[in-house]
C-alpha cells in the first residue's frame, strides 16, 4: 500500500501512521502520489461517482465498493469513463470470493443439484441507527442480487418486493421476489432489524439442495438419501478480493465483478424499490448476458 485518503485527517493519520505510509485528506494531492496505479474506494456511497471519475481521469485503475453509484446513470456514465481512459474497473462484490460460493458454482455446472428451481438468500443483522446514504436493498440485498446472477448465469425478468422503515431514515428491510429465465426463482430477505446476524443461501434444485453459510462457508448437500458436507478450506473474503484485483491490473485480464456487473446490479436494486414503493411488479429490460462476468474459482 503506498498511501491512504480520508477527508478525516486525523483518521488518515492515524491509518498512514500505523502502517507507516503517506497520509492526505486531500484526494488531488493524493492522486499525485507517486507511483500510484490502482486506487480502492470505500467512501459513502454518495461521493463514489466523483471520486471514481477524478480518479479514473487521473489514470487509475480502480475497485469500487458497492454499490458502485448511487444509481444506475452514474454507473453507466463510469463504466463508459474507464473504458475511454482504457483502465480497469471493478466492484466490491466481496462475496464472489467466499470460497463456499466458488464450491456452490461448480457443483452448479455440474448439475449436481439437478435444475435449479429456487434460490433462496437471507442477508440480516442487528444495525444501529447511524448516518447512511442508501437502505438495506443497495447496502446489504445487492450482494445476493449479484450472487445469484453470477451462480444462476440467468437474466432478471421481474421483480417484486415489500419494503419499509422501522429504525432508519432508508428501507432496513426489505423481502425481494426475483424472476429469472427459464422460470427460475429468487427469493431474497434483508433487513437490520434482526438480533442475530445471518448469512446464508438456500439452492433448490431438482435434484438435491445445496445449504451455504456465508460466514462459516460450511456446504451440506441434501438429497432422498443422504446429507452430504463438503470440505471447503475457510478463507479470508476480503483478501482474495484485492488480490483478484491486483492480479486483474498486473496481468491485464478482463475485470470481474465488472462495471457491467454493478450496473445490472442497481437496475434491479432500483426496481425492488419501485416495487417496494408502488406495491407492484416491475418488468426488467432484458439484458445481454455478455454483460455478465464469470469469474472462476480461486
């Protein structure tokens, strides 16, 4: 790491200190740094599309947390303003790099599951009331939004959901019903009202359904016959995300989770708030399905 950026200088500070790198709280001197090549944002979400176009302008390659803009114009506007400067961007969609959901992908592509017929997320936590920019769907929903859409290889074709308010000044929960080709079913439950925290995917097939914990990234495979628990070594989310990233610049592969990715992500984001908010299904755009990355297992 050769710098850090927070516009609260004595947080930057304190991180430059302890690691013992440059510190700013000023992103154009920061983007000065010399030898600077590829930048991580983790502002509020509000500040992402500035922040990521000055960067971008700079030369920079660049991983942006999600949601990647706070709608979808902003998304499209950065992914057209990295491909004109020719750098690489990719978004924080940490949880295609739990080693259970590459263990889930493959077994996917080799049916093991039979046709899927449902996937079932549920993403839910106790959170305090705190200064946000965006609700439970964009700040927690989103990632199985895209789990589901990286593990299925489908498009969304509509989606409903029930939103509301209880604590915070955004939606803190929120139940998304999403509709897929082929006739495929997602059905998803966020909120920031539940005592416990919980992280799982639920994928019923044909044949068998495959149970992950997020958190523990423990599989069981059920089936007529027999309950099955494969081995899968625990590794750290986060780290495999940055060094997906850094190998993705160093050795010019193709992006992924991709601009594109995050796109499609907020599109259908901002239709289970449309929904949510007129108590009606929304019908999706069909989209390109190249505009889907497919990363594999690492």
């Amino acid at each position: 790491m050769l710098g850090i950026c927070d516009l609260n200088e004595k947080r930057a500070r304190e991180v430059g200190s302890k690691y013992g790198i440059p510190w700013y709280s000023n992103l154009e001197r920061f983007l000065q740094l010399p030898g600077l090549e590829a930048v991580t944002i983790c502002t509020p979400t509000h500040t992402h599309f500035e922040v990521a176009s000055r960067t971008l302008e700079e030369g920079k390659h660049l991983l942006v947390e999600k949601p990647m803009t706070g709608n979808r114009d902003q998304a499209e506007k950065l992914v057209k303003t990295a491909g004109k400067a020719g750098r690489k961007l990719l978004v924080g969609f940490i949880e295609r790099f739990n080693p259970g959901v590459g263990l889930v992908k493959e077994m996917l592509e080799r049916k093991e599951a039979g046709e899927v017929i449902l996937a079932t997320g549920r993403r839910v936590t106790r959170w305090p009331v705190r200064i946000g920019d965006v609700g439970v769907v964009k700040d927690t929903a989103i990632h199985d939004i895209d789990i589901m859409r990286f593990l299925l290889r489908k498009d969304v074709t509509l989606v409903y959901a029930q939103t509301g308010s209880l604590k915070h000044s955004f939606e803190d929960y929120a139940e998304i019903m999403l509709r897929f080709d082929h006739g495929t079913t997602g059905f998803i439950d966020a909120n920031w009202l539940t005592p416990r925290k919980v992280r799982t995917l639920i994928i019923t097939g044909s044949e068998a359904t495959i149970n992950l914990d997020y958190i523990s990234q423990e599989i069981s495979v059920d089936d007529s016959e027999k309950t099955v628990k494969p081995t899968v070594k625990w590794d750290e989310p986060l780290r495999l995300e940055l060094e997906n990233y850094i190998r993705t610049v160093r050795e010019d592969l193709e992006p992924s989770p991709s601009g594109e990715d995050a796109i499609e992500a907020i599109k259908i984001c901002d239709a289970a708030l449309e929904s949510g908010r007129t108590q009606r299904a929304v019908e999706m755009q069909r989209a390109e399905m190249a505009s889907l990355s497919h990363g594999k297992r690492r």
